[in-house]
C-alpha cells in the first residue's frame, strides 16, 4: 500500500495538469518587453505532433505553424518564415491559428517543449496568454509607439 501510495504520489507530482492560468492581459508596453519577437505575419500551414513524457509516458499535444512574417518590430529573422509551436488550446494555453489570416505575434525563444522534458533546439512559443492576436490596427499603433516596424525580405 506504501508503494502504491509512493508511485500515485509521483505521478500526480509530475502530472502536467491541463489548465490554462492567465489572468487578464498585459499591456502592450508589458507584453513587448517580456516578449523574444514581435512580429506579423500570415500563417501558412500546421503541423500537428506528439512528445511523450519520458517519465510518465503521457503524450503531450502540440501545434507547430509556420508563419510568413511580413513586418519584424521585435527580433532577428535570416529567413521571411518563421515556425511557432504552442499548445492545442485544450487547457494547455495553446493558441490556435487561422490558416491564411495575419496576425501580431508576440512570441519567446524555449528550449524544452514541456517543462521537464529534455533540451531540444531552440524555437519560438506563444500563448493564450500573450498578446498574440489577428492583425489589428489599433494594437499596430500602440506597437509602433515603441518600436520602429521594419519589412521582413525573404
């Protein structure tokens, strides 16, 4: 009983909970500095994928898009596309993207793609909790009071 009690406690431990917890929404100003890149773009394509949990086997959901950026406010780019990996939006704060609709991206650099998974390559990830959002006038505007646009060429 002991045991059984010790391995429900580890797993539970480990267990990655699907619930998204943002409260509210930063400002602009908030969201640039604590952002990687700010960018807009058109989302291209999607890719959904598995990373199973090494400990407790669990498959996690994943989404990656590829965006092409059109404007880069915030961050460097080599290339006019950018991938972006977040969540399935199924509690985990994953956001989901329109195939062919542009939006304002404001995303971080990770290197795990869940939080006690091992390092893997360096990629971008945004949110339900940042301020990723179709591409809108008014938010471009506030962007732009703080940061110079400049036009990404592939």
């Amino acid at each position: 009983m002991k045991t059984l009690f010790v391995i429900l406690f580890i797993i539970v431990s480990h267990c990655h909970c699907l619930a998204c917890g943002c409260i509210g929404q930063s400002s602009v100003k908030k969201e640039i500095k604590r952002s990687g890149i700010v960018i807009v773009g058109k989302i291209l394509d999607k890719e959904d994928f598995f990373v199973v949990d090494s400990l407790t086997r669990i498959k996690i959901s994943k989404v990656k898009y590829r965006i092409a950026i059109k404007t880069v406010y915030k961050g460097r780019f080599s290339t006019g596309i950018a991938e972006i990996i977040t969540g399935t939006g199924n509690g985990d704060c994953g956001f989901e993207f329109e195939i062919g609709k542009s939006y304002i991206v404001y995303a971080n650099y990770r290197n795990r793609l869940y939080p006690q998974g091992k390092n893997v390559r360096e990629y971008l990830y945004t949110d339900a909790c940042k301020r990723t959002r179709y591409e809108d006038g008014k938010e471009l505007s506030e962007i732009e009071k703080k940061l110079k646009p400049r036009v990404q060429n592939p």
